[in-house]
C-alpha cells in the first residue's frame, strides 16, 4: 500500500506529536529508573517495570518516528512519498510487550497472590 499524500503542515504535525512522545517517554524511563532508590523497597519491582514499560514504549516510538521520516521526502515544492512504506505496526508490538507488563505491576502494587 503506498504512503496517502500529505501536506506540508501535516507531515510536520505527526512529526512533532511523535517527537514529543518520544522524549517524553525516554525522559520519563530516566527520571523513574533514577529515583527508585527512593522508593519503598515493596514498590521497587513495580517501579522497575514501569520503568521498562516506558523503555519498550520509547524504542517502538522511534521505529514508528524512523518509519515517518523514511516515508516522504522533500522534493522543492512540497512533500512527495517515498516507496518505503510508513508502518505503525510496532504499536501492536508495544502493545503486546507492556500491557502484560502492566497487569503484572498491577498485582505487584496491589499484593495479590495468583
């Protein structure tokens, strides 16, 4: 399936949202990894997993980012696609890899027992 043609002001649009995602969730993977020696030594697992939701959520974030910078070029008048194609299938990736994550701090947090 070949790349929709866009404007302009909407590849810049997508390029800024996914930018800002993306340093958002690298700096948010950061600041959590960097405080969790302040936290309760029962929370620490489920800060540890927050940490690497946030991780897996930024590396697919920059594949999906990659993927939109390869799929247009410049060309002098305006945006042309390219014969890359744009795939935002590493969403369903992220999605398959954290929501697990998610449940299991989830019943960390909460001290279920299975």
């Amino acid at each position: 399936m070949a790349n929709p043609a866009v404007s302009t002001e909407q590849f810049d649009l997508v390029y800024d949202v996914l930018s800002f995602s993306l340093a958002t969730m690298m700096a948010t993977t950061i600041f959590i990894w960097m405080r969790l020696g302040e936290c309760a030594e029962r929370y620490k697992s489920a800060v540890i997993i927050s940490g690497l939701v946030t991780f897996i959520a930024a590396y697919h974030y920059l594949r999906i980012f990659s993927s939109w910078v390869e799929a247009y070029t410049y060309d002098g008048d305006g945006l042309t696609p390219t014969y890359v194609p744009f795939n935002d299938a590493y969403r369903y990736m992220d999605w398959l890899l954290t929501v697990p994550l998610l449940l299991i701090e989830i019943i960390l947090v909460m001290k279920l027992t299975p």
